[in-house]
C-alpha cells in the first residue's frame, strides 16, 4: 500500500483477515496509501472493508487527515464516500479541513466544503481554519471559507481573532474585509485576553497598511485595551514609520501616553535604543524627564541597558536632566555603572562637574565611585577621581570605595583591618589608623549594588506579540519556524 502496488495489494488481500493491522506507530494500510496518495490502493482497500476511521497512536489521525496534508484530492474523495464525519479530529483537535488549508490545498478544501465540513470547527487551542489560513497567507482557501460566511470574531484559546492574525501578518486587503463585517456585529470585541487589538498587533510587527486599514475607523482613534499602547509596540522595534502614522492620525499628545507601569514611548524607544524613534517622539513634545513608577526616566533606562547610542543622544541632544534619582536613589551614572556600561558611564560623567552629583549616594550610601570600583571601570574610576569624587564615602556597611572592590563583604571586612594596622600616618596626618578602622561600622547592613531590575528584560513590558504567532504545540506559521513577544 505504501509504495502503490495495488495488484500485490488485491491478491493479499484476498487471504487477510484484519485490514486494520497497524504498524508500529499505528497506522494502517490505509492510511499509508492515502498519505502516500495511491488512489488505487486505497479502492481497493475500501471496496474490501478497511475502515475509514481507525486512528493513528501518535497524532490520532485517520486516514481522511493523512489525505489532506499532501494534498491528494482524489484519495480524499474516496475516502469521503464512505466516511459519514468530515470533521473527525486529531489529537490536537484539528479537522481535516484544518490541515487542508494550513497546507494551503485549495481542491481538498473545496471538496470538504462540498461534503460539508464545517468552517467553525476549533481545535483544541480554538483555533479555527480561517485562523489558519490568514496566518499561512493561502488567499484562495481563506476566499473560499469567507464565501461561506465563516465566524470573523471566533476567539483562540488568547482571545485572538482572524483580525488580530490578518493584522500581525500584514494582510491589509482581508483586514478591510474582515473589519467591515465585524464592525457590523453587535458584539464586536476586538480585544484579546491581554487587552491588544489588531491595532496593536499591527503597530508591532510594522505593517503599515494594516495600520492605515485600521486608523480608517474612528475606533481605533483611541488607545484602548492593553496600555502598552500601539505606540509603544511600534517604536519597540523601531517602526518609525508607523510610529509617524499613529502620530500623526490619532494626536501628537499620545506621545506621552502611559502604560501600567508608568512608561512612555520615549521609554520604550531608550529601552530597546531605538534612536530615530527617540527623535520622533521628542519632535512632538515627548517628555524626555517622564519617570515611570519606579522613578526611572528614559535616560536612566538606556543606561542601564548599556545602550550608548541612546544615552549618547539623551544626553547631548536632548539634553535630559542628570540630576533626577529614581525610587532607590539611583542617578543614571549608579544605574549605568552597576551594570558595568563604561561608555554609557563616560557619556553621562563627561557632562557632570557638581560635587553633588559626582558624590550622591543611593538608597544603599553607594557613590558612583564605590559601584564603579565594584564593577571594574578603570575608566570611569579615573575621572571620578579626576572631579574629585570622596574616596572616604562609606556605604551603609560602612566601606569605602577601595574596600567595595572586594568580592563579598567578608573579604572587604578583612582587608579593612589589614590596611588599618598596617597603614602608615605622618604627624600631620588628619586620618588615624583608628579613624580608618571606625569606616567599617559596626551595624550589619545587606550588601547592595543599585538595583537595576526595573525595567527587567524586554518581557517586562507586558506585550506578549511576537512575529511568529500561534506556534504553540505545533501550530506553527511554517513547518521551519518554531516565538512569542
């Protein structure tokens, strides 16, 4: 059967009891032949008993399904003539109808919608065929479903209508379409179960004539669901041009927009240091001091991400302030130099010659000087001295910053009482070895280098989009890709 010897196939078949007889992945004759396409075998094996509907072990499918994914028509039609469900799932839920128009097989699709299959089906993760084909790009299937009058606001499993995929895919003629008819419904909600809407969607994966679709409605002239709003999702990932387009159709105040977080577009720009968008945006009156709710403004973000080409900018170009401290007392400089960003270091300390600033301590005492030191940053450790940065400081476990080069606290302690005993003083001498040893005190405080965690990783965010939609459990845009945003 699987190799199409159908006259081998008729003489065995005259002397087997069990034409159901598996191998050992569990699947039959049948099935073979009809993935294989072997229409005569498959004749011959129906026209003598062999069933239609026996299930594979591992995908549970039957031999309708194996039909469909190469696209063999005429084994389907056989098959169809004897099987009494067309919708028969697999273990993922999925119908044959499904598998046809993922594989984009337009005469397997046409001849199931003649037996009737239906176009509402879900599998398991609710997605349906016209998920499926918007998603492949199979124009011809996803006409053919449409001419049914297939459901346009039927949800997957996160809430994500055809809409939301003909939006993150680029597909603005169906988006127009679409659109029209779900406008029409009485419930129409456009909104999945995080809060995005296909403006969203598009805004992130930089399809502009989506968004131009979609800012044709007066809907989607105001920011609704998800506070990530489309602006953010669209400078993110450096779409400036769809960036402009939401600007310049919504209103320029959308700038400043926030998300529940506290952050801007600016923000997000700094973040993922997307320069021409930090340019767009403060164009049109971008805060460029906006703090979010841990205090962090975008200068303070691109630090410490290390972004230098943000920083560079923010600081020279936009000129944001360097003084501003976030909800740990934070300067950029801490925030950069914890993370061992030396150049985004040197950029915001080239600007800086108050004393203040060169010496502000954080919510842990740390200088600049003492989380310099403990990362490394000859360089920056060179001009702090050079602007007269306190080498004296003690952080609240009492350590300079010579002693914050240690590795742990233990070892600074140590070496605490070495240099104090061992540590010369002149007549003159305004510090004693006692006065050297009173720097580490005596209370027990955690050992602390400026927190850097607000913003965290991109997924810190909130914005669950990605270019590659729905690849959960095998549902992939294309057999090669295996992401999510």
């Amino acid at each position: 059967a699987y190799n199409g010897h159908h006259q081998a196939l008729e003489v065995l078949l005259q002397s087997l009891v069990d034409l159901d007889i598996k191998d050992d992945k569990g699947r039959t004759a049948l099935d073979l032949a009809a993935f294989r396409g072997h229409a005569e075998c498959v004749e011959a094996l129906i026209s003598q008993g062999a069933s239609v509907t026996v299930k594979d072990n591992v995908t549970k499918r039957t031999p309708l399904h194996a039909s469909v994914i190469n696209g063999h028509t005429p084994c389907l039609r056989l098959l169809l003539e004897v099987s009494d469900n067309p919708d028969v799932t697999d273990a993922k839920g999925q119908t044959p109808l499904m598998l046809a128009v993922a594989y984009g097989h337009v005469d397997a699709v046409s001849l199931l919608l003649e037996k009737e299959a239906s176009v509402d089906a879900a599998d398991l993760l609710g997605c349906t065929a016209l998920h499926r084909g918007i998603m492949t790009g199979h124009e011809e299937c996803v006409q053919m479903l449409l001419e049914k009058e297939v459901s346009i606001l039927c949800k997957d499993a996160r809430g994500r209508t055809p809409l939301h995929f003909a939006a993150a895919r680029g597909h603005a003629t169906w988006l127009s379409e679409l659109l029209q008819v779900a406008l029409s419904e009485e419930d129409c909600s456009l909104k999945d179960n995080q809060g995005y809407t296909p403006l969203h969607w598009a805004s992130y994966n930089g399809h502009e004539n989506c968004i131009e679709v979609l800012l044709e409605q007066k809907l989607f002239h105001k920011f609704d669901g998800n506070s990530f709003s489309p602006l953010h999702c669209a400078v993110i990932n450096d779409h400036e041009n769809c960036a402009s387009l939401l600007i310049g159709a919504i209103d320029a105040s959308i700038v400043n927009c926030e998300d529940n977080k506290g952050r801007t577009p600016l923000h997000a720009a700094a973040f993922a240091d997307h320069v021409e968008c930090l340019q767009l945006l403060l164009s049109h009156s971008a805060q460029v001091n906006a703090a979010d709710r841990a205090g962090r403004t975008p200068l303070m973000v691109a630090a410490h991400g290390g972004h230098v080409g943000a920083v560079d900018f923010l600081v020279n170009i936009a000129k944001a302030d360097l003084t501003l401290k976030d909800k740990e007392l934070n300067t950029s400089l801490h925030l950069a130099s914890s993370k061992g960003h030396e150049k985004c270091a040197l950029l915001i300390l080239d600007k800086i010659q108050e004393q203040s600033l060169i010496n502000a301590k954080n919510n842990a005492l740390q200088t600049p000087l003492h989380i310099a030191a403990r990362n490394g940053l000859k360089m920056v450790v060179e001009e702090l001295l050079a602007k007269g940065a306190c080498v004296l400081a003690v952080d609240e476990n009492g350590h300079t910053p010579a002693l914050a080069c240690a590795p742990n606290k233990d070892v600074a302690d140590c070496l605490a009482l070495i240099l104090a005993t061992m540590m010369p003083f002149s007549p003159s001498s305004s510090v004693t070895a006692f006065n050297f040893a009173c720097f580490k005190k005596d209370n027990v405080g955690r050992t602390h280098v400026c927190d850097g965690s607000a913003m965290g990783s991109i997924n810190s965010y909130d914005k669950p989009l990605s270019n590659n939609i729905g690849t959960e459990d095998g549902y992939n845009e294309n057999d090669s890709d295996s992401e999510t945003f």
